[in-house]
C-alpha cells in the first residue's frame, strides 16, 4: 500500500498471508500491529508487557473478514443485524478506511487517523449520511476515539462497541470489577435481565450486555501480576464475552486452550443505551487502556 502517510522510526508496513497491509511498530513505549482493512489494532503490548489487546494465533487476516482479536469496530450496530443477509457487529469492521495521518510526540505515542462515511447510496442497508472519525494513541496506554458525524437531514440512533480482547494469563484467575450491582442482558439467557453481585469471574461461556454502567472497569490478572484499567467518556455500556470450551472450538479461529487466553471487555452504547445523533451533531466515544502493577 503506497498511498499512507508517512510513517515514524520503527513502524513499517508489512502484508498478511492474504496481502493485507498491516502496520507492524516496536517503539521505545510498545510494540503494535494495526490492520488497515477495518482500522482494527490487532495487537498492543506497552514495553515490558504481554498483550493487552490480544490477537488469536489462529486469526485469519483475509479480505472481509474481521479477525479474531484485537479491536474490531462494531458500528452502526452492535451483534446481530436486524436483517440475516446483514452482517453481525455492523458495516465497517471488516472494511477500508481512509488512513488520514500518522505521528509521533515526544513521549513516543503514536497517533493514527482514520475516517470511513456511510450514505444512502454507499451503505444502502443502512441509508443514512454519517462520517466516522477514529483515532489511535498508541504508547504506555491506549486511547480509542470513535467520533460519529451525523451529515445528513434527519437524524439517525446508532448502537456501537469497540470489541476488544483483552490478553489475560488464565481466564479461570482473573476477576472484573467495576460493574457490581449493574443491571446486565444476559445473552445466554434470552438477554434476561439479572444485577450483577460482585465481581464477575470466569468459569464458562460468559455472554453479558451491562447497561446504564459508564464507571471503569478494572481486569485485575493476578497470574500476570497486572490490572487492566479501562476509563471511557459518552460510553453507557460495558460486554463482557468469554466463548469458554465449546463455542470457542465452533468458532474456527481459535486454538483449543486460547479461551483462556483471553476476555472481551469491550465498552460502548448497546441496547437500552443506543445513541440518537442528530443532523450535524458529532457523538464522541472514548476508550483508555492502561497497565497497572498488581
Ligand atoms: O461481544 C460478544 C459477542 O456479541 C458474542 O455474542 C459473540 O458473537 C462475539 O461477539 C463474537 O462475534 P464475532 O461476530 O466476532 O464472531
């Protein structure tokens, strides 16, 4: 891919297996990969770490299809589509965006632009004008902006996620905190609704829509001896996804103890949470990762 911006020391474009480019970075700060087909970070280990956004060995990096790993956009809908031939987690997880800049400060973080538009000629399944700004900042932290521009005539709801995996040494050990006494849709039981009653643990399939819940989240991995903190501003929701023996296997791209390698703790407005935006109105999402000594 020739037509990018200019890339920082240490960052250089790589392809997949299908020639897919991907931005592979080591800086002094941490070390990433970014796929360019869905502006989708497929991995993020600040220096001294394991992945904290965590990328299936066995995820396949081919045209039209998002990854298992990392953090696919879910937008304009979050799961699955009104309609069967649509496809689940929305329009733009798996498609091109424009890649819009690129640079680096002082502290070696780097920013990365993205755009992609939707109208009712381009995205006729979802026929409504809307530009979708995303940003990276990439260094000891991560920080996620999805900024959703309404330029049309009418206005539009919109439910979103940045579906993120989060690296963990073993799902069994690890705690969630931060959702106690959330009100959730629990997906492996008809979205009936339950409160949460302290911190969530892991010890099978786990499929959870926490709504109303914009306090943060703390992944504490005592086997790693780290905590995952993740704040968000203009995020109501929190999911919280871990597909355990059986449906792990089912899914294709992930290996057979890889479950445990891993949990989706991915933040933003899902059901009762969905988001108006009115014409010329811009939503903002905002989502930051850190790793905290345990
Ligand atoms: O975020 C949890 C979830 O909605 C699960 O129900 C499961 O479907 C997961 O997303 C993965 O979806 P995908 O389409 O990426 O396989």
């Amino acid at each position: 891919m020739t037509n990018h911006p200019q890339l920082p020391d240490g960052a250089f474009i790589t392809k997949s297996a299908s020639d897919l480019p991907v931005i592979t970075c080591t800086s002094r700060s941490s070390s990433y990969q970014l796929l360019l087909q869905g502006a989708q970070l497929l991995s993020w280990a600040p220096s001294h770490h394991f992945d904290v956004v965590w990328l299936s060995p066995h995820a396949q990096i081919i045209p039209g299809k998002s990854p298992r790993g990392g953090t696919p956009i879910c937008w304009p809908w979050f799961g699955p589509a009104s309609s069967s031939n649509l496809p689940a987690h929305g329009l733009v997880r798996a498609q091109a965006w424009i890649f819009e800049g690129y640079s680096r400060d002082t502290s070696d973080t780097d920013t990365l632009h993205f755009s992609t538009s939707t109208s009712p000629a381009t995205t006729p399944d979802w026929p409504h004008c809307a530009t979708l700004n995303l940003t990276y900042r990439i260094g000891p932290t991560l920080g996620i902006t999805l900024e959703t521009l309404n330029t049309g005539e009418s206005p539009f709801s919109i439910t979103e996620a940045i579906h993120t995996y989060i690296g963990v040494n073993d799902a069994r050990s690890i705690e969630i905190r931060g959702l106690e006494n959330s009100t959730y849709l629990d997906r492996l039981q008809e979205d009936n609704r339950f409160v949460q009653q302290g911190a969530i643990s892991i010890s099978g399939e786990t499929d959870r829509i926490y709504v109303s819940n914009s306090q943060p989240c703390n992944i504490v991995d005592p086997e790693a001896k780290r905590i995952i903190q993740i704040t968000t501003e203009g995020s109501q929701s929190r999911v919280v996804w871990n597909p355990w023996i059986e449906k792990g296997l089912k899914l294709g791209d992930l290996g057979t103890d890889d479950y445990l390698r891993m949990v989706c703790v991915e933040c933003g407005n899902v059901s009762d949470n969905a988001v108006v935006v009115e014409p010329g109105n811009t939503h903002r999402m905002h989502i930051e990762y850190s790793v905290l000594p345990l």
